[in-house]
C-alpha cells in the first residue's frame, strides 16, 4: 500500500468513527510522508491534524470535534503513561519499539489542555533510518577541512548546537560514524537513545534514579573510554566533567541548546567555566540549521529586485578575507556565471511549483517548489588565535567578529552560497538564521 492509500483508509477511519483504526493509518501516513512530529489539534468548530514534513506544518485531515476526546484518551490509555481523566494538566508519554510498514520507531508525545480541548503532539523517532555519512550532509570546503582535522585529534571537545530539528543529532552520530573504528572503545550517554549504532556502548539516562548526565560520565570514565558522546551540557556539573574528561586525554562529543556558536561561548561562562579551561579543552563548536532544497522537476531562475534579503546576503561577506573568499568560491564549484549573476542581476533559482511541461501541480514536490532537505553549516575553530583572544578575556562578540574577517563559513554565508548554486532559496536561508533580518 503506499501513503495515499493510508490516507484512503484514515479518511474512511473518521467517517466510522473507529478511532483504533484513526490511529493505526494516521501513524503509517506519519511515517511514510516522512513526518517529524504529527499535531492533533481542537479548533473552534472542528479538529484538525497536522504533519511536520522538512520543518513546515502541512494540515492532513479534518474530524467532527466531537471524535476529539475519544481520540485523545485512546492515546492517554495505549500509551500506558498518562491519565485519561487528567485533562488539566500537561502530560507525558514515550512509546518504544513501535512497528509501522517495516520502520522502527518511538514516540514522543504530550498533551497540552488549550482553552478548548487538550491538543496532542507525537514526535516520530524513526530509528530504522540510516545515519547518512558525514561527507552526504552539505558540509563544505572550509567547514569540511576544520571537521575532518577535528575529528582526527584525541582529545578535546567538539560541541554541535542547534534548536530542537536543525539536523544537529544526525550530523553528531554521523561523526561518532566516522571516528567508529574496532582501535577506540566509544561511550554515548543520551536522553533518549535515538539511534542504535553498531560498535559503540550506548546508554540510557535515567535521571529519576539519578544516573543523569553528570553522574553518568563520572562512570563512564572507569570504562576506559576514548571517546565519549554526552547527549546535552546543560548543567555546570556535566559541562566540568566534560572539561575535566579533555583535560585527561579523551575527545569528547555534546550539543548544546543554542543558536550559533558565538552564543555557545556565553552560555559556557555562564555555567562559570573559567577562560582558561575554555581555551585549554574546546575544540570545535558546530552550529547547523535543515533548509528545504529547491526542487529539481520545477526549478527556474528568477531576479530578485527589491528583496532586502539580497543586501543582507551580499552584505554578510563585507568584512571577508578577500583571499579566502576566493578560494571558498572556487572550491565549492560555484562559477564565474553563477556568481555574477547573483551578485550583478539579483539571480537566484527557485522551485516554481508548476510542471515545466504541462503547467500543472509539479508531481515531484506537489506545489511546494522545494524536496528534501540539506544542512546549513558554521563552525568555529578554537585555533591558536581564537584561544588567545579567549584568554586576552574578549567577549563573544569580538571572538566571532574576528573569526568572521579571517576564515569564518557562519550559517549565513553557508546559506548564500548554496543560494548562488540554486540549492536552496534566500527565504530559506533567511527563515533559519534571523539574527540580521527583521521581517
Ligand atoms: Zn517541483
């Protein structure tokens, strides 16, 4: 059967107000469409259902609202971990090691009472999914050389950061990937596990029982690790340990909640590392955000004129080695054409939504004008300067600024330059990375 098949049977599903049978095929269309999260949602006069596919809400279906709480306590009940009668406050469930047309995966689902009725959200963890390799997931020239030395060293730390959906946990394993030889005994320590990787010892924390994230690498490090994944730094006490577990010889993966890596170094002192522990243990920090491709059926080149968005993009490079940009633009392969295009006549490629044939809905990204996603990529290397400057006690700001004249790809700059090669379009670029744009 294919999705629309499911979605066939999710219709039919409500008009019988079998919600067993509502659940089954609005999980498999879930899955097959490749949904992130799926959003039950009470409306004034109805219900509705929506999917996150590549980080946009697409509404699925609509329901008679008055399926809504049948709906609702099916999921509190099935999940085993929330109390149907409890409609006044937030609730959480995890559901492991659901099987749906030969995927894997876990669910992550809360309740929300809202004014009308409680709303349900469920985040698909697809664990069958295959982690791609580091080289797939559009990380380019400059950023490549500093990951691919990084990534070779034997200690230190190498921080992703992100928001939640920014790709960063794929881009992590897909580095524990690369460094996963039968030479090194590599330790991960998440919350939750979200995808099972031949060749490392991965653990679960449970910080009910107090095996958190701190606790936990105080006893990793007697397992004789060299490497260790720490899920997320968010406390002093795990960001110590994980100092502490560079200062004595082991390379050590984490991410982070924030938005660039700039960010990053504030959040460190705020946790009180000391500038000197900062320089002595940082390696790298990476900061990444998912843009949506434009898409390759409809794909056609348009002028942009008055779109503020062009003199943010051109003016991002302003303070750029003049060198450097020009081995940034030759090694990416971006033309002399492409490049006086976009600069000189505002050129970009966007997905028309239109079949270039026929005129009708594009069947390959159904009026969308985008498929698939690719990562936008930053990274700071904490060389020789950066450290200097860390323990001169510059600020955040000033680090970033000089990093940024020198050698520095931030996702911005990333973004542009996969705009000039027709991958993705400014109005992705700029949705994600909003520091400089002010709708
Ligand atoms: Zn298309």
């Amino acid at each position: 059967m294919t999705e629309i098949d499911y979605k066939a049977k999710l219709d039919e599903a409500i008009v019988q107000s079998d919600v067993v049978k509502i659940f089954d095929n609005l999980l498999t269309v879930g899955v097959e469409k490749w949904a992130s999260d799926i959003h039950i949602e009470p409306m004034e006069n109805y219900c509705r259902i929506r999917l996150r596919i590549d980080g946009i809400m697409e509404e699925l279906v609509q329901y008679p609202k008055n399926l809504h709480e049948s709906i609702i306590s099916k999921f509190k009940i099935e999940s085993g971990q929330m109390r149907p009668d409890e409609k006044r406050v937030p609730q959480d469930a995890r559901v492991s090691n659901v099987t749906l047309t030969n995927k894997e995966i876990d669910l992550r689902a809360n309740t929300l009472p809202t004014v009308r009725w409680e709303k349900l959200v469920m985040r698909i963890v697809d664990k069958s999914k295959d982690i791609p390799p580091l080289e797939e997931l559009g990380i380019e020239w400059n950023n490549k050389n500093i990951i691919f030395r990084h990534l070779k060293y034997p200690n230190g730390i190498i921080l992703m950061t992100g928001p939640t959906g920014s790709g960063k946990t794929t881009t992590l394993y897909a580095c524990l990937e690369y460094v996963n030889t039968t030479q090194v005994n590599i330790i991960t320590y998440e919350d939750p596990v979200e995808n099972k990787m031949a060749g490392l010892n991965q653990a679960q924390i449970r910080s009910d029982i107090w095996f958190t994230f701190a606790n936990g690498l105080r006893w990793w490090l007697r397992q004789d690790p060299d490497i260790i994944m720490v899920g997320e730094i968010r406390d002093q006490e795990t960001l110590d340990m994980a100092m502490e577990s560079a200062m004595t010889g082991h390379l050590v993966f984490s991410t982070v909640h924030t938005n660039s890596s700039s960010e990053t170094i504030t959040r460190v002192y705020n946790l009180w590392a000391k500038p000197y522990m900062l320089a002595g243990t940082f390696n790298l920090v990476m900061a990444e955000r998912l843009v949506r491709k434009v898409c390759d059926h409809c794909k056609a080149k348009v002028t942009l004129k008055d779109d503020p968005k062009l003199s943010y993009a051109k003016e991002s490079f302003r303070n750029f080695d003049k060198e450097q940009l020009k081995k940034e633009v030759m090694s990416r392969n971006i033309s002399e054409q492409q490049r006086n295009e976009f600069i000189n006549d505002g050129m970009v490629t966007i997905g028309t939504g239109k079949d270039p044939e026929t005129g009708a809905v594009c069947p390959i990204c159904e009026g969308t004008g985008y498929k698939g996603r690719v990562g936008l990529f930053e990274m700071m290397d904490f060389d020789e300067e950066i450290k200097n400057l860390i323990l001169d006690g510059k600020s955040a700001f000033e680090i970033e600024n000089h990093a940024l004249s020198k050698w520095m790809i931030n996702l911005e700059r990333d973004g542009v330059f996969k705009v000039i090669k027709g991958v993705t379009t400014l109005d992705e670029v700029y949705r994600y990375v909003k520091a400089k744009f002010d709708k």
